[in-house]
C-alpha cells in the first residue's frame, strides 16, 4: 500500500492512497498469489583410472550424470480499484480504516481481480551429460588439466501470451561441447597459479523463460520474457 503527496502541498495536508482506476496492480492496494510445485531428480556416476607417463603419475577420468526437472506455477491477481464514483475524501484514510466495508461498493472501492491465463504455466528441463578428463603431472611442481564435457538440454514450457488466448508452446534441444584447460604449477604445499581457458553456457530457467507479467514491490513496472533460440556462451 502506497500513500503519496505532492510537493507542493502543506504540512498538514494528508497524503493520499494510491489506488489504481480501473484494473488492480500488485503494487498498489493489490495482492499476487502464487503456487509452485517443482521436482528435481538427478543422478550422476564418476570413474578415475590412474596411470604412469614414464615416471609421472596421471589420471583418466570419465563420468555422466543426468538432471530432471518438472514444475507447475500457478498465480492469480486481486487489488482494490477506485472510480469517478469514488469519494475524495476515502483516499485520505489511514490503512487500517481505508478498505472497511462500508467504502467497499459502487460508491467506494471495488475489490477486481485481473488474472491473466500467462500467469500459470507448466515447464520442465532435461539435461544428459558426459565428460572425459586426464590430470598429468608435467614435472614435480607443474601439472596439466584438460577435457571436454558434452551436455545435452531440452527445455519445454507451456503457458498463453499475455493479455491472449495465444498458446505459447516452446519445445527446444540445445547439445553443446564444453573443453577446458588448465596448467597448475605449486610454488608450495599450500599455494598453486593456475592458468585456465574454458567454455561454459548459461542456461535460462523456467521462470526466465515464462511470458508471464512480472514486477517488484519497488517498481511498478511490468515486464515479460522473450525466448531465444540459443543460450550465452563463455
């Protein structure tokens, strides 16, 4: 509940509710709902076969691991709204008084809800991936990393555009190779310089990827996601 007063109004002039007129807002006299159930199963298996270059010790390791996840979300939107029939003198009112019954009502506030259908959707994610890395120790202070990971993921959604009754359908596969590279020398027991290159990706979640109407407490803005066909990489 926000309350505000211009600045050139006196000291003693109340300030005045912020009511919205015509359509509720969860930042002014609203309230947002949510519900979200959301499962994760995951499983990987890791195995490391050590072996001599000559007299240097090193390590082969390869593994996989697998990520599911599935998640509904449901919201819905109700706020108090104001009219030209609304009294002038209600705006002024402390919040404990201002939605008391008796300035709820044609002549009063109206209590609207404005539940969009892109406020719920049903999403889910599917990552497999597998990697294959070696360790060599180059000489007694300095060693070598290397290796590539291979991810493959596929990501669906489904929910309406807003303000529409436009399904929004969005069913996408992405496989990516990941290498990387590190050299590791230790200047002691306890302290080692690395120098390292890599690939990674960032990957949006569900609730980046819904079309659905999002704001903050401190803003009343409103905004959406927009999908795109493929994920930063570094």
């Amino acid at each position: 509940m926000l309350y505000l007063k211009n600045f050139e109004a006196g000291e003693t002039d109340p300030y005045q509710a912020v009511v919205p007129f015509g359509n509720p807002s969860p930042n002014y006299a609203g309230n947002f709902f949510a519900e979200q159930a959301e499962n994760f199963y995951t499983g990987r298996v890791d195995l490391a076969v050590p072996y001599f270059l000559g007299s240097r010790k090193g390590t082969f390791k390869l593994g996989g691991m697998s990520e599911i996840k599935d998640r509904e979300f449901d919201a819905r939107l109700f706020g108090f709204i104001s009219s030209f029939q609304t009294p002038q003198e209600l705006y002024s009112l402390p919040i404990d008084q201002i939605f008391d019954p008796k300035n709820i009502g044609d002549q009063g506030f109206r209590m609207k809800e404005t539940t969009d259908r892109s406020d719920s959707y049903d999403a889910g994610s599917t990552l497999m991936a597998g990697y294959g890395m070696f360790e060599q120790a180059l000489t007694n202070r300095l060693r070598f990393i290397g290796g590539a990971r291979v991810e493959s993921f596929h990501q669906e959604l489904n929910s309406f555009k807003v303000l529409s009754t436009t399904p929004v359908i969005l069913d996408t596969t992405f496989v990516d190779v990941l290498p990387s590279a590190h050299l590791l020398y230790a200047l002691s027991d306890s302290t080692n310089i690395r120098a390292s290159v890599a690939k990674t990706v960032a990957r949006p979640t569900s609730g980046n990827w819904r079309r659905s109407r999002s704001s903050t407490f401190s803003s009343s803005l409103a905004w959406t996601a927009t999908p795109t066909s493929s994920a930063p990489r570094f």
